[in-house]
C-alpha cells in the first residue's frame, strides 16, 4: 500500500505519499506551505534567480491528488503564498490553473505567517479551521488534541542500503499531525530539531513521503 492510515483523535485518515492528508469521511484534503511564488519573491528581493516553474510543479502535485480522491473542500494550512505579493503577481496562466481547480469546491486559506491576509483569487480565509474531533491550523498549539498542523516543514533522513536519504515528512503522535510542505523550493526541518522533539510525543512517527508514505520512528 502505497498511504499510511491511521486514526487522530478518532478521525481516520490518510497521509498520501505527495504530503497532503486526505480525510475520505468529510471530503476533505489538506496540504500545508504551498509557498506559490516563492521563485518571485526571492527574486523580487535580489536573491538568487531560481527557475520560475515552482508554482506549476506543485500545482500539478496538487492536481494530481485532486483527480484521485475528487474532494469536496480544499484546506490549505497556510502560507500558500509565499508572501501577499506573490498573491497578486501570480502568472495568469499559473491563476487559471489554480482558478479551475478550485472550481466547484469548498476552498479554504487557513492564515499563515507569510500571507497573514486574505488573497484575491476567491476561497474562505479562516485563522483556523475546526471540523468534527479536529482543528486544522499553521502553527502547533502544544497543548491542543486533534490537531492538524504544517509551518515547519518537517524532513527526516533515513539509511537504506547505505545510502542516506533525506525527505519532506509528516510527523504524527496520538494528539497531532505536523504536514510536510507541499510547495516546491520550500526546504526543510529536521525532525530532530529541538523545536519538534519538544511538540511531538515520545514513540511519535515520521512518515516519509516519496514514492509510497512509509512510516519511520521519528526519533532514529
């Protein structure tokens, strides 16, 4: 099996391997960072000049999880954009992109920190999100249950065949979810940060992301 379900809360869910989270009861599909316009922005501020098709590239993730599970609402964990800017300059091709795939769902920007407003381009913008036994929102709360969050982009390494691999990955508990970022050029966290080993529980998992969402001790 290529997902990893499991229960939060006493919701069943399912991490997909691209690192969205699909809840087959509600309809309901979250990924978290989508950080559109990132390429934009770093250029924008004099940085380096990256090649300006992350946007396509994730929408086309984004798509292709769309296609498969057919959801009813869309929740995007914050920061989608990667500031308010990037909101407006979207490319228009990129707009209608997004604009159709948004079509006919429920669409929901939960507020990050780097688009703390709501975006022009339609949708509801909420602070957070509570549906049924859980709250979806960008940045942990450590004392919450059932919480579904993203913001740090958590990353774990693993050795197979001695060869070190490092991936974008959900960290999981019995009370919480951290998503992995979606977006591409958005980096990563180690899960061993400190910042992480004090929000996750002992025994918490890792769940890698790639080609199948396979499940590693969070603590190696």
């Amino acid at each position: 099996m290529r997902t990893y379900e499991f229960s939060l809360n006493g919701a069943h869910l399912t991490a997909l391997p691209s690192g969205a989270l699909w809840w087959a009861q509600t309809g309901i599909l979250c990924v978290s960072d989508l950080h559109f316009g990132k390429s934009q922005r770093i250029a924008r501020r004099g940085g380096s000049m990256l090649p300006p098709y992350d946007n396509r590239e994730t929408l086309a993730r984004l798509e292709a999880d769309i296609l498969t599970r057919n959801p009813q609402t869309i929740v995007c964990l914050g920061d989608s954009f990667d500031d308010l800017a990037a909101a407006e300059e979207l490319d228009p091709s990129d707009e209608r992109w997004l604009t159709c795939l948004m079509a006919g769902r429920k669409w929901i920007w939960i507020e990050g920190n780097h688009d703390p407003g709501p975006v022009g381009i339609g949708g509801t913008h909420l602070q957070q999100l509570k549906s049924g036994p859980l709250v979806f929102r960008h940045i942990a709360d450590p004392d919450a249950t059932g919480e579904v969050s993203g913001h740090f982009h958590p990353k774990t390494s693993v050795t197979v065949k001695g060869r070190t691999v490092s991936r974008p990955c959900f960290l999981l508990d019995d009370r919480r979810m951290v998503l992995p970022a979606f977006g591409t050029y958005t980096g990563g966290l180690r899960s061993d940060a400190a910042v992480l080993r004090e929000l996750m529980a002992a025994g918490a998992l890792s769940v890698l992301t790639g080609k199948k969402a396979q499940p590693v001790p969070m603590r190696l």
